[in-house]
C-alpha cells in the first residue's frame, strides 16, 4: 500500500490526500486478488472447463473495496495497516463512487450472480456496457426529481483493467450481398455502412474466501478514427470529432430516453453492440480453446438477463452461419442448446418490441435472420397441426397489430432452451399470460429459479453489528453455511439474545438517522419504528399507496390527540425514469407530504417522512440493516421477484406486502405470524380489472381514504400550486389501474397490525430473530446452483 501511494499514486505520506489513499489502497488490495484471478483463468483452460456467460445490459455492482476486502479475509488487515498510517479505513470506503452500471433490481441481481459464481467456482464471465455515466444522479430540488449525469468515472476506476488489445468491429446499417457457394447454397455477406469499435475492460470479481475469481468484461464504444485529420486541418475542429461522438454516444449512459426516433435507435445500437461484441469475444475464447466452432454448445452456456440482450440471438445465427460457415438447421440447433432467457416482468411496455422498419435499416442482416427463424418456426407449427391463426399470429415474432414491431421476447423465448422466471408465482404467471400459447407449444422450457441475494454483502459489510452477535451465537461458519442461520431460531425467545438483537438494530438506526440529517437536514429518533420503501419510483409499486397511508395517519394524529399512536419514520428512496411524469409527480407529492407532516407540532414526533435522494447500492447498505419495516406493496401479479425483501427479512425487517412475487415464498418460510400479508391476490387483481377499474364506489366506501383525497386535490399539501395534484386523484378516481384505492383499507388495516405489534416490543423481536432465521433459501449461492445444475449444465 506504502510502495503504491508512492510509486503508482506519486505522493508521500504527508501530501497525500484521502483520495490518494483510497487509490492506494484499492490497487493495493486489487494486487492480492491478481494471482488468485491468473490461476483460476489458466485453471479454466487446463481443466477444458464448460463455461458460463451471463449477458445484462446492468450490472450494480457498488462500492468494491470493502466487499473485495471482504472476500479475501483482509478487511480488519488493512483496517490495522492503515490505522498504523494514521488512515480510516471507513473513510476511504465513503470515498469509493458508486460504479453507476444498473438501475434497480436487475443489476443488483446481475452482481449477486457474480458473486456467487464466483464463490461456486463456476467458470464464468459477465459481459456488459462500460457507461461512462450510467443512469443519472439524482437530485431533489423544492420536491422535484432533477437528473444530472452520474460522474463515477471522473477520478478513475481502480478495480478495472483496460484491455486495448481486445477489441472488436461492430457493424450497422449497410446492405446485404448474396452469392452462390460451389455447392449451390446461398451465402450472405452484410456490409455494414458504420462500424464502431468495441473495447474491452475488466473487472475481477473474486468469490468469498478469495479461492475463485471470475471477470466481469464491459465493453465501451470508440470510433475506428478518433480524429479526421483532413476535416481538422480545414478548421472544422467540431466535426472532425462528429464520428467519435456519435460512437462513444453508445456507452455514454443507461437507458437513453427512447421516446424518440432517435433515442429508440441509440437504445439498440447498444443492445447490439454489447451482444455482438460479447459474442465474437467468447467464440474467440472457445476456439482457442477447442477450436471447433461446432462443440460451442458443448462448452458455453448463454444467460440472457431480460430481453436487452435478445438480439444475441440472432448475431449468433450470423456469425455461425456467416462467419463460420455451419450449416441452417445446425447454426440454429446450437443457438437453443446455448442461450437459456432469464424473464423479468409480466409487463407489456418492458417486454422489448422494435419497429421492424428500425431493424431492418440498422441491422438489415439480423432482420433477414429473424424473418427466416419466424417462417422455419411458424411453419413447423403448422405441420404439427398448429393452423389455429389466432395461435399462429400470438408466438410470430413479428407483432403484425399497430405498426409491424419485432417481439424481442418471442425471440429470447425461441432461440433458447430453457426460459426462468424469477419466483414461483411470477413463473407461473409467465405461462398463464406472455408466454401462454408458447407455454402450450413447448410444455418444458420454462422453469423457475427464485432469485437470492449475496448474504456476505448484506450481513458481514452491510451490517457488522448484527454479523458480530450471529458469530457470537452460532459461529462464523454461517457465512460459508447460511443454512446455519436456523439455528437462531432456539434464541428467538431467549429475552437475553432479543436484547442484543434490538441493540444491534438500534446502532444501524443510528447510523441511518445521521445519514437522513445529513442528506435531507430531518432529525428522526432510532427509537421509532423505521418503515422503508427504497425501490425504482413506478405506479405498479404503489408508493402512492404508502403516502397515501402516510397521510390518513397524519389526519388521525391530528384529529385524535389524545389517543395513544407508535411513533413511525417513512423512509422512501428510489429513482423514477426521466420522461415518467407520473412517477415523477409522485416523488413530489411524498416530498410535499413529508414537508408539511415534519413541520407541524401537532404530530409530536409521532411521525416523519423523509425521501432520500440518489439511491444507491451504497445507501441501500444503510437503509436496509436499519429498517424495521420493508414495504413490499406492489399489486399482486405485477413484481416479479423482487431482492429488497429478501435483503430486509435477512437484516431482521418485518415484511408487510402483498401475495407478489418473491412474497409468497418469504411467507411460506418466515411464517404468517411474522409477516403482514394483505390485499388482493394475483387472480383477484384480474377479476377486478375485468370489471372495471373505476373506483368512485371504493372511495366513497372508505372515508379515511376520501379524506385523505380530499386533503390531496384541495392543495392541504401543495398550497403553492392547489391543483398539483387533481390530475393524480382524477386518475386513481377514474382509472385505478395498480387498484391502490381497492386495496387501501386492507394496507390500512394491516399497518394497524404492524402497530400492535410494535407496541409488543418481545413479540416484535422474537418475529425479527425469526425472519433472520428462516431466510437461508434465499441466497443467490442456493440460486446459482440451481442455474448450474438445471439450466447451464455445470457441475458445482
């Protein structure tokens, strides 16, 4: 660490600054992972390993010096070695930027993958996008979310390694030339109009205990020619950079808005881009390693993380039709053996649909392929009797209604041979709804794999109080073995262990009210009950409905004044997309809400609400260790998994939610005493939907809720602007699409039951202990195995 801050950072002790001390810490700590990484790549080799890729457009990786120190056994080393230096080592860990390469629950879930692969010592890489900005940071200006890019890149990345010497061309646009070969087939050669150069850079993931490490590869986008000389030399410095721009344009941030022509195109060019890019690079390594382009299917197992990587599909079929010379029927024979599709959502709007005519001008080849998959598809089907149009025209892959769109969820679907959703429930909603006439056509390609979370993170860094009395109680062996954990459960009553239980929950609380003042300027006391909801800002997760509970409460406090109420906190964090103006809308409503409730002496501290801004992997490990709630309020059949409420139950938070996603399997495992289940199912949301989702009747039946409404669209909470907000009741009045005013009072009903039991502070701690307790299943190590063995055809 001494030789790096001198030798790579350039400085000496007494000039350097806390940053220079990060960075010599980080490469220092990066160097006791290199041989670790050296061997476990050459062991892949030796050993002819079958290898796995996981391709995802995010990968929310957080801060990795304490989670890399973490797996290596070196985390109270260096604290020592730094402090004998005068050096925090939690000062630097607050330094580290956040590496901005996800948005929510799908890259936090791409990096628990890592994680555990690379502890299970699978042969394995993760392929993505280096973004120099990611998605945005977010600011809170009077209540409104403001975006500004996210400059995680600005002092560097000390975890990663560029590879200039990797790179590859990545076509678009151009045409299609045909030739006949000496045998008489057709052979097609695209000749693309634009090329762009992917690059490629590393990061080692390292696995617990340091004895595997795998290689995260992102890829950013560069120009062929940074610079046309002649147009400079001419004095047009502008656009003697123009092809540069419009190249590295594709790695500039996650998510372009697509809700124009333009922003739809740029949105795949980078799918493409990162697809092909990933492809060409693992064919390369299988030939170096076989050397016959035929056994790919043999040695390489493709997971596709959602449909943003779905176009891999079909850049597969071209290059090993076009490239390698194999054959139609084989190509595509081994194209299924090789993806299997990960589905995240029940949602139309994310399954990717593309104009066709897009398709065909940006990557005219990959549209002359999906056209031949559709007609070989659709024409077996017909000779197994399949002639039923309706069915024909629902599993074509090109959506022929308002405009001819290519489903990239069809394609994923078809060109894979396994398809998972992400909990029980959501799996088999996926063959009951989007995938229902697939499912009937192929029977056994989906299955489920119920999504975990990396234990280690989100108990030894996350929370080193509550990590410090399991090692005491049960041993430090629940790290290797977090079927351990069960073992709690014989101290659940043991009012001794409640205790220290409580106190560490009461050190995160601590923790967190110092980060809610600082952030947001709002004293909160740990002693109340802390009820979060940190999740992406959308109408289907109903934060609406927590405000709105947020508000009915505020009007009881106020209106019974004698009457004896538990002191709540309401942490909401979370982004809401930049052209989302409802969710938008719905960020300033809790902000207007939270800023009217904290001011007013009457509520007697009893509550506050506080919005934290910019959330983060970072601020999740300071949210979640300290929540004693975790809201998980999504309308039933709409979430489909979700990590936040594993992390939660894992840290002691008691869930309140719906019968959604991952809920139903953290019920079956923690128990219905120690969890606040309420409101409509999956089926009964359907059945409401079909008849009608105009709620005046709901509302009228439920005065607490028209009060609250009232208060809303009458200005109690905007008296700057009164009708801020007739447009969001008119909405939930007329058009209650998420069924947030159906299900309201039974919300209502069970936050009451959530006070009762707070107030019953042993009855509260002997369900928290229980819900730590019962949680092992959901380990991502428990999920990758599952992937291994049932999906990817690997040993562990």
């Amino acid at each position: 660490m001494q030789r790096r801050l001198t030798y790579t950072v350039g400085k000496d002790n007494a000039d350097a600054s806390p940053r220079d001390w990060f960075v010599a810490t980080a490469l220092a700590t990066r160097d006791r992972l290199v041989p670790s990484w050296l061997a476990s790549t050459k062991r892949n080799y030796r050993e002819d390993r079958r290898r796995v890729y996981y391709l995802s457009l995010e990968f929310l990786i957080g801060r990795l010096l304490i989670d890399t120190l973490t797996n290596l056994g070196l985390t109270e080393a260096m604290r020592d070695a730094l402090a004998e230096l005068g050096v925090d080592l939690d000062m630097l860990r607050a330094l580290e930027p956040d590496a901005a390469l996800g948005n929510g629950g799908l890259g936090r879930l791409a990096a628990c993958f890592m994680d555990s692969m690379a502890t299970l010592e699978i042969a394995a890489m993760g392929y993505g996008i280096r973004y120099d900005h990611g998605l945005f940071r977010q600011t809170l200006k009077d209540g409104w979310q403001h975006e500004y890019p996210e400059d995680w890149l600005s002092f560097g990345n000390s975890w990663q390694f560029p590879r200039p010497e990797i790179t590859y061309d990545v076509g678009f646009f151009g045409h299609i030339e045909s030739s006949r070969l000496a045998d008489g087939m057709l052979a097609h050669v695209w000749r693309p109009g634009e090329t762009i150069v992917a690059v490629a850079y590393d990061t080692p993931v390292v696995g617990w205990r340091g004895k595997h490490v795998n290689t995260l590869r992102l890829w950013s986008a560069r120009a062929p020619d940074a610079l046309r000389l002649d147009a400079f030399n001419q004095g047009d410095h502008v656009g003697a950079q123009s092809e540069q721009a419009r190249a590295e344009a594709i790695s500039k941030v996650l998510y372009p808005s697509d809700s124009t022509p333009a922003g739809q195109e740029l949105r795949l060019r980078q799918e493409y881009f990162f697809a092909s890019a990933s492809l060409q690079d693992l064919i390369r390594r299988h030939m170096r390693q076989t050397g016959d382009i035929r056994r790919l299917a043999d040695k390489v197992a493709i997971q596709l993380n959602d449909t943003h990587p779905a176009i891999g599909v079909a850049e597969l079929m071209r290059l090993l039709v076009d490239v390698h010379g194999v054959g139609w029927k084989e190509a595509w024979r081994i194209t299924q053996a090789t993806f299997s599709y990960t589905n995240h959502t029940l949602l139309p709007e994310a399954l990717e649909t593309w104009p066709v005519q897009l398709m065909e001008r940006l990557l005219p080849r990959h549209m002359q392929i999906i056209y031949l998959i559709n007609a070989m598809h659709l024409d077996l089907l017909r000779e197994k009797g399949a002639s039923d149009a309706a069915t024909l025209s629902s599993v074509s892959l090109i959506d022929e209604r308002n405009g001819r769109h290519v489903r990239m969820g069809h394609l994923a679907f078809l060109g894979s041979h396994k398809v998972n959703g992400v909990s029980a429930l959501h799996s088999a909603l996926v063959k009951e709804t989007v995938f229902k006439d697939f499912h009937r056509l192929y029977p056994d390609r989906i299955v489920n794999k119920t999504n975990g979370v990396t234990f280690r993170r989100w108990l030894l860094e996350a929370n080193p109080p509550l990590s410090r009395l399991l090692a005491d109680t049960i041993g430090a062996g629940v790290f290797d073995e977090p079927e351990r954990l069960i073992e709690l459960e014989k101290f659940a009553d043991d009012v001794e262990f409640q205790n220290r239980f409580a106190a560490a929950k009461r050190e995160n609380k601590a923790r967190l009210a110092t980060t809610v003042f600082e952030r947001v300027g709002v004293r909160v006391d740990p002693a109340a009950l802390f009820d979060a909801q940190i999740k992406r800002i959308h109408e289907y997760k109903r934060q609406l409905l927590n405000v709105l509970e947020a508000v009915a409460f505020y009007q009881d406090i106020i209106a019974q004044p004698a009457r004896e109420f538990a002191p709540r906190v309401k942490i909401f964090a979370g982004k809401a997309a930049a052209s989302y103006h409802q969710a938008k809308l719905i960020i300033k409503l809790a902000n207007d809400v939270a800023k009217v409730v904290n001011a007013d002496p009457a509520t007697r501290g009893l509550l506050k609400i506080v919005f934290l801004p910019n959330y983060n992997v970072s601020l999740a490990e300071t949210i979640i260790p300290a929540a004693d709630l975790s809201e998980q309020i999504s309308t039933a059949g709409m979430e489909a998994s979700g990590t936040g409420n594993m992390k939660f139950a894992l840290n002691g938070a008691l869930t309140i939610g719906t019968l959604d996603g991952a809920n139903v399997e953290i019920r079956e495992r923690v128990g219905d005493d120690n969890i606040f289940i309420f409101g409509l199912t999956a089926r009964e949301v359907e059945e409401c939907r079909a008849k009608g989702i105009d709620a005046r009747e709901t509302i009228a039946a439920s005065p607490r809720l028209a009060e609250a409404l009232r208060a809303i669209a009458g200005g109690v909470f905007s008296p700057d602007d009164p009708h801020r907000y007739a447009q969001l009741v008119d909405t939930l009045t007329y058009y209650d699409h998420f069924l947030v005013a159906k299900d309201f009072d039974a919300y209502w009903e069970a936050q009451r039951r959530v006070d009762a039991r707070w107030r019953d502070q042993k009855a509260w701690r002997r369900s928290s202990i229980l819900n730590t307790a019962r949680v092992a299943w959901f380990s991502s190590d428990r999920t990758i195995r599952e992937y291994a063995q049932e999906i990817w055809n690997v040993a562990v």
